[in-house]
C-alpha cells in the first residue's frame, strides 16, 4: 500500500513524534473495552499475473471488533490545532486492505471500517467510518496492488535479462594476473556459503576486478540478491568504476548505482522540511515517474542522479536512497552499511540478501568504532546555547535542555583536580539529560537558529550526542571516558567490542569480502572484527617483480623519548635519498610537529602538508608530482592525507622514506584500547598499537610501486623494524635490505631507471 499512497513530503523523523505516536494508539487500545483485540495479524497471499509468484501481503490492525458486522479500527496520532477534515488517503487505504484480508480469510458479509485520529491521550480528535462490503474492498485493493505489481513485472524482466547477461559475463582482462583467479574464487565460495572473507591483495593485483567479477557471476546465479561495494573515501571508487567499465564493454544489463553524500548531493543548503525546501514539498508525488526513467538508464552516478532530480524537482538524495532498492550493484561508504545510525534499513535490515564488498578495509576497526561511540562536547554546547539564549530566550525549552545537560557534565562525580578519566558507568541523570536534549534539538531543527555566529553546525554536536544516547542504550560493552574541566568537560560512550556488532550484522548476509593491500595480519584482523576460523583468510602474491622495490631499513632509534636525538640522522637518510637520485620524493612522520623539526634542520628544499589543506592545497601539493615536474621532495604526515588513497605511477614518486613505525598516540582512548585487548585478547599492545601503527606504513609505502613497470625506493628510518614484533607485521613480499644507505641506492639506480 506505501507504494503507491504514502506522504507527500519529505519530513525528518522526530523521536518525540515517534513516541507521541507509540502512546496515542497505546493509550486509545486500553480504553477500548472487552472483546476489542489489538495488534491482530494478518496476511493474505496474492497470486502475480504472467508471473510465477506469490506475494505475501501482511500487517496488524490496531484494532479489531468481531461480530456479525466486525469493526476494524486504524489509529493515527493527530496533532494540529484544528481537527482533521477529512481522512487521510493513506490512512483510509491501510484500513481497507485489512478489511479486504479479512473478506478473504472469513464468510463476512460487511465490515466497518474506521479511521481513529487521537491525541498522545486517547482523545478523539476525528473519526470516519464506512461500511463496506468485499467488493468495494476489493476493488481498492486491487487497485493498489496492481500498481505496485506493474513496477514488479518491469523489475523481473530487467532481473531474468541481467542474469541471462552475466551468465555469459567474461573476466574483463585477456589473463589473470598473479593472485587474481584465486582470490576470484574465494569471493564465489564466500558468497555461495555465506561467509566473511579476509583478504590481502598487494598493490597491483587488481583487487576491484579480482572481487567485482565473482559477485556478479554469483548475483547472476541468484546467490546473492545485490552487491554493495563499499569505500572509506569517495577517492577509492575509482577502482570499481574502471572494473565495471571494463566489463560492460560486453553486453550487460546491469542497474549500477553510486552513492554521492547528502551534501554533495543536495542543491539547497536548507532544512529538509517542506515549508523550507520547494524539494521536499511533494516530493513523493513526482518520484514513482523519475524512477521509472531512470530504468531506461544503467549507469546511475551522482551527475546523472542531480540531472534527474532537477527534472522532477526531487531532493537527489532522497531520490539516489529510492535507488538503491533497484541497484544491482551500489558503490558507496561504509556508513550505508554498517553505521548503526544511518545505515540504510530497507537493504540491510530486511533480509533482502545483499552482498557487500568492503574495499580497504584495514580502516573498519577504526571506522566501526567511530560509528558504535559518541560524545556530548560541553564547550560546543555552550557556544550553541548562547544562539539559542539569544534567540529564544532562557525560556525555551533547547536553552533548558541545554542547561540541564551542562549542569550533569559540570556535576559529574569525579575530582577537579583531574583532567580526564574513566567511570564505572555513566550517571543516570546524565544519560537522562542527554537523551531530553537529542529531543529538544529535534523538536527545534525548523526554527533555523543562527549557530553559525558562534562558529558552529548543529550537525556537530547533535549527531554525535544522537551516537551517545545510541551507544549507551545498545548493550555493546563501552568505556565511560570523560576529559577537561568542569566548565568545559565532555564525555564519550567509547566503543570497545566492535567485533559483536559487526560479526553480527555481517552473518546474516549472503557474503561479505574484507580486502585491502595493508590489512594484514589477516588471522589478528579476522578476531578483531569478530570472526572465527569458519571465515576465510585469503594472500595474494604481489603481482610485481621483486627486484623492482628497493627496501632499507636504517637502524635509528625513533622511540618517542630519542626522537629529538635521531633529527640528525633522520635528516642524512632523507637528504641520501634525495641526492643520490633526484626525482619525486615523499617523508612520511609521526606528527606534524616532529616533521617541522625536522625540517628545521634539513638541507634539501621541501614542500609540507599543512594541517586542514583545502581541496586547491591538496591539488596544488599533489601537482607536484608528475613525471614532468622538477624534483620535490615532500613531507606528509603518516596516516593523513597524502599516505594512501593516492596514485603517483611512474616517474611520478621515485621514493618515500618512513619515520618511526607510525604508532598511534598514546592517550585515554588508545590506553583504554589497549587494557581492554589485554584483558580480552591476551595482547594489548599488539591490537592497539602496533598493528594500526604497522598498517599505515605499509599504506604509506605502497604510494611508490604502482604499476609492473615502476621501479622506487622506500627507507624504512626505524630500529624496530628488524625485531621480530615488527618484522611478522611486515607485508609478506617485502624483502628488507640493511648496510650504508647510499651505496645501496646508488647500485640500485645504477641498474635501471624508474
């Protein structure tokens, strides 16, 4: 029935609407006396026309009278000022579809149908009511169903000449490459036998390919029902662009999806309220035809998504979420999947048999954990507090939410002379307070208050508060961190076993595939993420001659306390790399602050990442390395934005030199980490510390080989390096060199040129 008679705008959920809504029906169900029954199921299956297929239509009435003439009685909230003048079409239909199940199931004559409009109360606030007999309901089902049965038959159709397609659907290469067939079919057996699958495929190996092709042969058997490839970054998508172009260069018939985030996508900076945005203000009216048109298309990018949207006046997100009930294939972030908070419901929690494939996955600890905790900031409270005081007045009920949730943070039972700890649990009158304040915000978000006076976005605050109050409820095990002082303190719902969760909303799935070139130790990762031995790991062989990659390690002592010490021999290992071959050259460093120390004292020019660098900065830094381009040597930070995600091939980036093992700071949340992985994993440290640290050096050197022709160098400036804690991390086609760094590069070089 929503298909074809639903709202007609865009309206953001309100969770006091919500629960407003759950007490209206459940106040109106206990006044109504014996022999009323609530919440009656039914269901009734529906035969398709041309079609071998049964549908199964269900639901539950709110209430239902039996007798000679039943009475069937749907409850909605009501809230204007003025009482409803009519029924609502929606509301009406949903009634009369449970009034034609029950003509269908039992030998009634006529039933009374009634729509109930109450108040959070139970107070009647409009009724309406008609008598009917199975054929009036019936017609008005039939009506709906049909139309709903027309989209299905052109959703078939496209389905049998996709699978006839990629039944036929060859590997988009002439011959695999190294790695490539094997790791092939362990993505087909992962799906067929709904497992996880853990893999490492070195640069070079054609993972998007490697992974891509085995779905779609196995969405094309019926395995698996869609395919969701998921990235970290927008700036990873281009793998799977170029896998899928490949492949249709055969005749495919695929619906391919890629998702743009809400504020690329959205032309108006506004609410999404109706009353703000022309957009939202029927939207659902004109989408069931945009939608249509958009059947005739296969590629479905986020161009072609805004082109479409501005023809029908359609918000293009709402529109690109509409979408990805039909997608064969979408390519988005991670969140859409796994983000408790925003994943999309209607793929993921539904049972609707998607298969996803997450690209560099060595980052989902990190982004899982992000998702799973939240935090309420006291400072960016109180700048936001100050618009609504001066808007609003001390009055309003934001100003008071606000005041009461700062009032808790202030009141936490800790001691002032402390700037950050952990608590057993988190008080209850905070949590209370954090919740009436996620509402407040709610109930507030169309009075359009300036927060960007203060240097603010509303977004900033309310969605990781959203988070905690999420985090807090959930069961999942988190630390209870606090940091600062009592004006300004904030606290954090910090997610510790994110391995429960995600092994939990992965094993419903028809596959899922976790690969990435620096996700090694695969077994440790597999653990960490929730999985056991049932769940594959998977290693490709680097697909590039060996001889190509030189690797030094320098044996400098880099641990934190001699960093200051080890600037000069540092600097003579970068200034070695430099001068003994000049070319394209990146230094990636523990910090910002050491990578400034150092070139202090370095004496070859360089540019530098700067913090928070523009989209025209990091353009402009990355335009330095071209083949063309004269000689730079460029200093990054390990981990940022210049360490993965970015791809110099040829005489575009000659070398790199790595300082330190790229451990993360010690600090409240990775300590806390760190006993919890001791406690629970017998090796804190290790999940902690050092395989995040090890990942991003692998990320950071893997900018310099790119393609089988390519020939570079990377300097591995750390001691630590060649102990076994360390070494066991390493990717398994490394092969570490030691001895005078300059005579090495100079036998290297001297051998070829890159």
């Amino acid at each position: 029935m929503e298909f074809t008679l639903h709202g007609e705008d865009i309206r953001p959920i309100s969770l006091t609407a919500m629960q407003e809504g759950t007490l209206g029906h459940k106040a109106r169900q206990n006044l109504l006396p014996e022999p009323w029954r609530s919440e009656v199921p039914l269901f009734l299956d529906c035969p398709v026309e041309d079609e071998d297929l049964i549908l199964t239509v269900t639901g539950r009435m709110d209430a239902f009278l039996d007798g000679e003439i039943p009475c069937v009685e749907e409850i909605k909230l009501w809230k204007g000022k003025q009482p409803p003048a009519d029924v609502i079409p929606a509301h009406w239909a949903q009634a009369v579809c449970y009034g034609h199940m029950l003509f269908a199931s039992e030998a009634y004559r006529q039933i009374d149908i009634r729509v109930v409009y109450v108040n959070t109360s139970s107070k009647i606030r409009g009724e309406f009511c008609n008598r009917m007999d199975p054929e009036s309901c019936a017609c008005m089902f039939r009506d709906l169903f049909d139309a709903y049965v027309r989209r299905l038959k052109m959703i078939r159709a496209h389905i049998r000449a996709r699978d006839a397609s990629l039944r036929g659907l060859r590997f988009p290469f002439e011959s695999y490459r190294p790695g490539q067939r094997d790791m092939a079919v362990q993505v087909y057996t992962a799906i067929r036998r709904q497992k996880r699958l853990f893999a490492s495929l070195p640069t070079g190996t054609g993972k998007s390919a490697a992974v891509l092709f085995p779905a779609m042969k196995a969405l094309g058997e019926g395995l698996t029902n869609r395919v969701w490839y998921l990235t970290a970054r927008t700036t990873q998508r281009q793998g799977p662009h170029d896998a899928l172009r490949r492949m249709r260069e055969q005749p495919l018939h695929l619906w391919v999806l890629t998702l743009d985030a809400k504020d690329k996508q959205c032309p108006r900076r506004t609410v999404c309220h109706p009353d703000y945005c022309p957009r939202a203000k029927g939207h659902y009216l004109r989408d069931a035809e945009a939608i249509e048109e958009m059947l005739q298309i296969g590629d479905w990018t986020p161009d072609v998504i805004r082109s479409m949207a501005d023809k029908y006046q359609l918000c293009p997100f709402e529109f690109s979420l509409s979408l990805t009930e039909l997608a064969d294939i979408t390519i988005g972030d991670y969140n859409y999947a796994l983000d408790p908070a925003v994943r999309i419901q209607r793929i993921f929690e539904h049972g609707d048999g998607a298969t996803i494939l997450i690209d560099e996955a060595h980052h989902l600890p990190d982004r899982l954990r992000d998702m799973l905790s939240g935090e309420l900031d006291g400072a960016r409270l109180r700048r936001l507090r100050t618009v609504v005081g001066q808007a609003a007045g001390r009055k309003h009920p934001l100003y008071k939410a606000m005041t009461n949730a700062l009032r808790e943070l202030t009141d936490l039972p800790v001691s002032d002379d402390e700037r950050e700890g952990r608590l057993d649990s988190f008080p209850d009158s905070l949590v209370a307070a954090c919740r009436d304040l996620g509402n407040a915000f709610l109930d507030a978000q169309f009075e359009m208050f300036p927060w960007d006076l203060v240097g603010e976005r509303l977004t900033d605050t309310l969605s990781p508060l959203l988070s905690f109050c999420r985090a807090v409820d959930s069961g999942r095990e988190i630390a209870c961190l606090w940091k600062g002082s009592a004006r300004y303190r904030a606290v954090y719902a910090f997610a510790l076993d994110i391995g429960t969760y995600f092994n939990a909303i992965t094993g419903v799935l028809p596959g899922t595939v976790c690969f990435s070139a620096t996700i090694d130790p695969l077994p440790e990762m597999r653990t960490l993420l929730g999985c056991n031995d049932e769940d594959a790991c998977f290693s490709a062989p680097s697909s590039f001659p060996p001889e190509n990659l030189l690797l030094v390690r320098a044996d400098i002592d880099l641990r934190y306390r001699n960093r200051t010490d080890a600037i000069p021999a540092v600097c003579a290992q970068i200034e070695a790399l430099v001068n003994t071959h000049p070319g394209h050259y990146l230094a990636f460093f523990p910090s910002f602050a050491y990578m400034k120390q150092v070139s202090d004292v370095l004496s070859v020019p360089c540019i530098m990442q700067q913090s928070g660098m523009t989209q025209e900065e990091r353009d402009a830094f990355l335009a330095r390395f071209t083949p063309d381009a004269p000689p730079v040597l460029g200093l990054c930070v390990l981990g940022g934005l210049f360490s993965e995600g970015i791809d110099l091939p040829g005489n575009a980036l000659d070398g790199a030199a790595v300082v330190g093992v790229g451990l993360p700071q010690v600090n409240l949340f990775t300590e806390t980490l760190r006993s919890w992985y001791e406690e629970h994993l017998d090796a804190g440290f290790l999940y902690a510390y050092q395989i995040p640290g090890m990942q991003k050096t692998a990320q950071a050197a893997g900018r310099v080989i790119r393609t089988e022709n390519d020939r570079g160098v990377v300097l591995l400036l750390d001691s630590r390096f060649g102990t076994g804690s360390y070494l066991r991390l390493c990717p398994p086609h490394w092969h570490i060199r030691t001895g005078n760094t300059e005579l090495l590069l100079r036998s290297f070089w001297s051998h070829g040129s890159k």
